[in-house]
C-alpha cells in the first residue's frame, strides 16, 4: 500500500477532491452535482483541470464558478443534454450494490416499506442516460448492500440484461464515500476499492461493506490536493465550511 501524502487537508477537503476527479476527461459536458462536497468539487475542476465544463443553478442558467450567469439553458436543451450522454451527474444513494444499483426510493419491500425515502424521482432516466457517480457522506452496511430494497439508478447487471437500447450511455464512474473511492473496472463489473483516503485502512472499508468487495494487492491513497487546490476550496469555493457538514474527521 502507497504511503499517504503530507499535505495539511480534512478528510472533507480529499473527498472535495475525489469527487471533482470524475469530472476529469469528460469535455464538455453539463456537471449536476448533488450535495455540498460534490458541488464544491465541481467547481474545483471547473476552475483547475476542467476549464470546459458546464455548471447550472439547477434551473434554467449556465453560471461560472462564482454562480454569476454564463448562458441560458431552456429545458428542451437540458432534455437533449440528459437523453443524449452529455451531462455526468453525482448523486446520493441510501442504498447501493456491488453492481452499483442505487436506492433513493424506500427501505423495506416496496408495497409496504419501513421507511419512505425521496421516491425514484429522475434516478433512471440519469443512469441510462448519461454517466452517473455518487457521492455518500457515510458510509456503512445498510448503505453499501448486497441488494437494495428498490433498484432506482440501474447497475452494470441490470442494463446489461435490458440490452444495447440500456447499455448505450448508461457509465457508473466512481462511488465516493468518506472512506475512499471505488470503481467498477473488474471482469464482472462488480464494485472494486481504487484508492482509500489517508488514514483510513483497507479493514474498515471491508467492515463498512455490506458484500464482498474486490480489493487490489495495492490499494493507493486518494491524491494529495495540491496547495492551490486547498486555497480555492479553502477561499474562493466553500470559505464557510460547507464540505465539512457532510464529513467527519
């Protein structure tokens, strides 16, 4: 295992960077982050190595890393941006699975469920239609799951089985947790640990996961931020601190 970098960041502050890294290569493309970390690492990479992305208010505006206004996005050209693989979204999940299924909807069996949670709401139509990462500020065994209660975001198994028509745009970049990143760059395109932040071991994140998780021989550590990364998180993005709400320690 790499030994961990020196450079004085939160955990917050390698989460931040471990999320703006699944926007790395993607071009073009409009980045809806969900959350604070995420939003914070989408405009860390708008304002590094990411120059060519595209952020939104949420609603109908383009706007720059300061939020001020850029360009008008009407809703048939979202829609044309969602249906057409030009936009990387990052979103939570209550539940996920080792194919990267995602729960947003309940817990418990669906017709009667112990605990009602957002709804499905636009979690199938993202996953098939554009990349999808998450982001999941805490991360346990009733998150990380053999099977969720509710497939909302469709995993690698599922879209494989619906065909060409599921499996066109449909890509799972990365899972961020508080613990690490992870990937689905395996044979059966099963859940794999690609880096672990500093400080945590790879034990945890095994005792932390609901199902057996592929482990490399050499897990290395989420990349150090560099020094004017941590200055534009730290003054220009989130100088209130909002990244640190989401992560412990």
């Amino acid at each position: 295992m790499n030994t961990p970098g020196t450079a004085a960041a939160t955990r917050a502050e390698y989460c931040v960077i471990a999320c703006a890294e699944a926007w790395r290569g993607d071009g073009e493309v409009l980045a809806s982050p969900m959350g604070a970390v995420p939003s914070v690492g989408a405009r860390l990479a708008r304002l590094t190595f990411a120059p060519e992305l595209l952020l939104t208010d949420g609603e109908a505006t383009i706007v720059g890393p300061d939020g001020e206004a850029e360009g008008w996005l009407p809703y048939r050209k979202h829609l044309t941006l969602v249906t057409g693989g030009r936009r990387h979204v990052m979103m939570g999940a209550s539940q996920i699975d080792r194919f990267g299924n995602q729960n947003i909807s309940c817990i418990g069996d669906w017709e009667q469920p112990a605990r009602q949670l957002l709804g499905v709401r636009g979690a199938p139509v993202n996953t098939l239609n554009n990349p999808v990462s998450y982001w999941i500020p805490r991360h346990s065994p009733r998150v990380f799951v053999e099977r969720v209660d509710m497939v909302c975001g469709v995993g690698y198994d599922r879209a494989e089985a619906a065909g060409p028509s599921a499996t066109r745009f449909h890509r799972i970049p990365r899972v961020v947790s508080d613990l690490g990143v992870f990937d689905f760059a395996t044979p059966d395109r099963s859940m794999r640990l690609a880096s672990l932040h500093p400080g945590i071991t790879v034990e945890m994140v095994r005792e932390a996961t609901g199902f057996r998780l592929t482990v490399p021989a050499d897990v290395p550590y989420t990349r150090d931020p560099t020094p004017a990364e941590l200055a534009l998180i730290r003054e220009v993005i989130d100088p209130s601190g909002t990244r640190n709400r989401e992560v412990r320690g």
